[in-house]
C-alpha cells in the first residue's frame, strides 16, 4: 500500500512541473500581414492595421471583455459618477509604467484624452459632449459632460482608433492632426524597430504590470511570454499562404477565402474564421464630386445584386458571409435590426437606370478606389464594377496600395468611392461612416438628428426605436452602399498555443510557443 501511495504521490510531482512548464517564455512569434500600417499612432486613424499594431502597445482607461462590455484596464475601477450623469471621476492604477520608464499618472490621461477628442472619429463623437476632463490628483481624473450620454464607457473602451493614453511630452510633442512618431505606451509589447517594407519588431515590456482579472475578450489578465513579435508586410495574399503552409510565418491574417478547404488540409496548420470580421461597403464621398448625388448613389444601390458578390468575395463557401440588411453586424448583437421592404440586395437594374436619367448623369468617369492586399476588397471592387455597368454606370476602378488608400480617402478631390470593411461598432452612435468626421463625410440633417437623439438617451428600448429609424434614413439617403457580412480567415502553426480564437481581432499576450 505505502508503495502505491509513493507511486501516486511521485505521478503528481512528476505532473505539476508540465502543468507548470505548459506555458513556456521565450520566442519570436513572425505574423504576415497585409502590408504597411499608415501610422502607429492609434489616434490618427480608423485602418484596421493600426488598431491591430498599436493594441499591443498602447492601453486605455478601460477595455472590452469577452462580452464587449467595457471593464477597467488603466483605470483601478469603474467610474463614480453623479447623481445627474454629468461627472464622471476615474480613479487609475499606480504604479503603472511606460515603455520609457516613467509612471503613469492623471497628467498623461488627460493629455492624451484631449488628443484623442480632438483627433479621433470616436473622440470627436464623446468630445461633442464633453465640457472638461482635468486631473483632481496624481491618481485621479475628472470628466465632465456638457450633457449626459450613454457612451462615456463604451466610447473609451472601443479598440479602434482608441482612447490610447500616451505620455503627456509625446502629446505635447505632436498636434492632433500630426502622426506621432514615438510609439510609447503602457502595453505588454513595446516598439523596437520598425523598418519599413520589411517588418516591425516589438519586445515584451518587462515591467509591464497585467490585472489580476482573468483575460476576458481585450481585456483582463494579459501575460506574454514570447520574446518578440515581428509583423512582416507580405501584401499579396497567396504569398501569405504559402509562408503559413511552409512555416516561414508563424500567424497570417486576413487571407485569401479561396484557401479555407486547403489550409484544412495542410499538417501543422490550423485555419481559423472570424466571426464577426468584416461588413462590406462602397463608401461615397460627399463633400464633392458625383457622388454627391443621392440619385446616383440610390443607383448604385439600387443595382447590385449582393449573393454573387458575397459568394464570390468568400470563396464559394458559403460559411464565410452572410446576407444581411441590419447596420448592426451579428445577429444575436443587441442592436441587430430586422426591418422588412428596405431597399437592400434588389437587383432592379430598371430602377438603377431611371434614378441615373434622375440624376442627369451622361456616364462620366466615377472614381472608385480599392486595393489588392484586401483580396476580398479588390473581389467586391470588380464585381461591383460589372453589374454597375451593366445599369449604365462608367466606373474607373483604380487599384492602390493599402496606405495609398487611406491618404486618398482623406482628400475629396480624389475619389468618389472607395472600398473598405467595417468591423464590429458596439453602439450605434459608433458608426463612422454615419458621422461628418471620417471619409465620405456624412453629414445628413436627418440622421444627424437622430444619432444625437441616441447620445442623450440611455433607454434601450427608446434607443433601438431610433436606431431602427436611422436604418431606414440611411437605405434612403444611401452615404454608403451596404453590401454582406465577410468572415475573415486567419491561420497559424499548431505551435502557437494559448491564442483566443473568438477574437475579432488578434492578440498576442497570454500566447506562448511550444516547439
């Protein structure tokens, strides 16, 4: 009997340590992304790339968990706030460090609060209502509101183009409208060299100081464990296959959907969906130009025919998209809508060609911008292009580069439409490209009455009954065409271990490598 409890006991010995041991240090993690980010600075920019790149650098007040429901990060706790909803007092974490060395404080948040409020579209939204926000001491910060909001939390909380406290001299250094070009955070992985074309190196922060919460959704306990993240620009898509297949990469993303079944197939390889990922549009510019027309854009809309669009866009599987005409991205979020006769996927080419003689147009040239490193965006481009055509539209489809892109949407004289995926929005105020701040520049009276309605309201049933009413003003004042909802395809070696697959986005703390 003694034996057999020695035995026993020795199996447990022998067991802890590879429990222990499971999650190894060391490492470098080599991702394949689409190309260049056109900045790391997360206030600069909605690209998808940036907000990837610098979620690993940079921290905000308070994150999202697996729930997307805001949940602290920087800040020690949820907010006080008044009786009358119009203050908000965040009391932050100490001893909370920089990648340079220097402890966080009150000073930095609202420099960088500031920065983001006057740069970032999400800033701009929250800072429309936002009377001041100043330090009351080293630890705590104050916000106060012009009049109350629903969004405070969430709007601080959203991962792209994000709250992301910097310190006060970066701030000071670099105006809103400037890319900073210090990437200096509190994040787990700090920038180490960014060379351009060939890859941007960042290091685990060594006093980087995690919760104690369990990691939930962005936030959370986040531990990291590789040495190094090195993001390679590998922009042609099937390249990116190929090095995931031949272990040249350890992590691509955002890869070509006619791969799923291959990727399957291949030994040492995981392929992974992401869902939600992408809700597909055509965004019109109308500040000026053809565009600004809204017969024309009804045209367009009017035009397409969404099912060979989407089918083609994901590979022929039809576990990659889906058709759909609520704003709100899955169906089981709290804001999906189903509103019945919207002119959504009518493939009316009658229609099409008489809102184009409504219009007065003579089949000038529309400038429509897209890009090959989103193979999906080129795939809806083309086949936009065709059907478009076929109603009697001239399209100049112009292909660019990614960063190219996002400069050129920035600028009304050079284009009338451009092509782009929307990720996940957790309110509906945070619909970009329903507001006067991000390319396109939508800024319709009707929903801009709307939208404002839903900041100062806090009931959700009131709230929904506006959302849905802003659904059928958008589907007639068309500021973009809606096209389906893409799932992304992702793959990494069966070495990478600990990685969240339910994210929409990728993360690379609490992964380690077991090779």
């Amino acid at each position: 009997m003694q034996r057999l409890i020695a035995l026993a006991l020795l199996a447990v010995v022998l067991a802890v340590p590879a429990v222990a041991d499971a999650q190894k240090k060391g490492g470098v993690v080599k991702i394949g992304n689409l190309g260049e980010p056109p900045t790391l600075d997360a206030h600069w920019t909605t690209a998808t790339i940036t907000e990837v790149l610098t979620n690993h650098i940079y921290e905000q007040l308070y994150s999202l968990d697996a729930k997307s429901q805001p949940i602290p990060m920087l800040a020690e706790s949820m907010p006080t706030i008044s009786k009358d909803g119009l203050t908000y007092t965040f009391k932050l974490r100490q001893g909370i460090k920089f990648h340079n060395g220097k402890e966080m404080t009150s000073a930095d948040v609202v420099a960088s609060l500031n920065r983001w409020g006057a740069q970032s579209t999400y800033g701009k939204g929250l800072y429309a209502r936002v009377a001041e926000v100043r330090a009351l001491d080293k630890y705590t910060v104050e916000m106060k509101l012009k009049e109350k909001t629903a969004t405070v939390l969430i709007s601080l909380a959203i991962p792209n183009n994000s709250a992301a406290i910097y310190p006060k001299e970066v701030v000071d250094k670099f105006k809103p409208a400037e890319k900073a070009t210090e990437w200096i955070g509190t994040g787990p992985f700090k920038v180490v060299e960014w060379k351009p074309d060939r890859h941007i190196k960042m290091a685990r922060f060594d006093d980087y100081k995690p919760r104690s919460e369990p990691a939930s959704g962005y936030g959370g306990k986040k531990v990291v464990y590789v040495d190094e993240l090195l993001w390679i620009p590998v922009p042609d898509a099937a390249t990116r296959v190929a090095q995931i297949e031949t272990g040249e990469l350890d992590f691509a993303d955002d890869l070509d959907l006619n791969a799923y079944d291959r990727l399957k197939k291949t030994a040492g390889v995981q392929a992974l969906v992401a869902k939600p990922y992408y809700w597909l549009v055509a965004v019109f510019n109308k500040k000026e130009g053809l565009m600004t027309n809204p017969k024309l854009r009804q045209a367009w809309q009017a035009a397409l025919d969404m099912e060979p669009i989407m089918k083609t866009v994901a590979g022929g599987h039809g576990e990659l998209y889906r058709l759909d005409s609520s704003l709100a991205f899955a169906e089981n979020a709290p804001w999906h809508t189903k509103i019945k006769g919207l002119p959504w996927n009518e493939r009316n080419r009658d229609k099409a060609k008489r809102l184009l003689r409504e219009a007065g147009y003579k089949g000038e040239p529309i400038r429509f911008v897209t890009t090959q490193e989103y193979k999906w965006m080129y795939d809806f481009a083309l086949l936009s292009k065709q059907q478009l055509e076929d109603a009697g539209f001239t399209i100049d489809l112009q292909v660019v580069d990614w960063a190219t892109l996002v400069k050129r949407r920035n600028n009304p004289k050079e284009y009338d439409a451009f092509t782009t995926g929307m990720g996940n929005f957790y309110d509906p105020t945070h619909h970009i490209y329903l507001t006067p701040n991000w390319p396109g520049w939508t800024d319709d009276p009707d929903l801009n009455r709307v939208l404002a309605e839903l900041q100062g309201e806090s009931d959700y049933k009131k709230r929904f009954a506006l959302w849905e009413q802003a659904t059928r003003i958008f589907y007639d004042k068309v500021p973009v065409a809606r096209y389906g909802d893409l799932f992304g395809l992702r793959a990494m070696r069966k070495h990478v271990k600990g990685f969240d697959t339910t994210l929409m986005r990728p993360r690379f703390h609490n992964v380690w490598l077991e090779k």
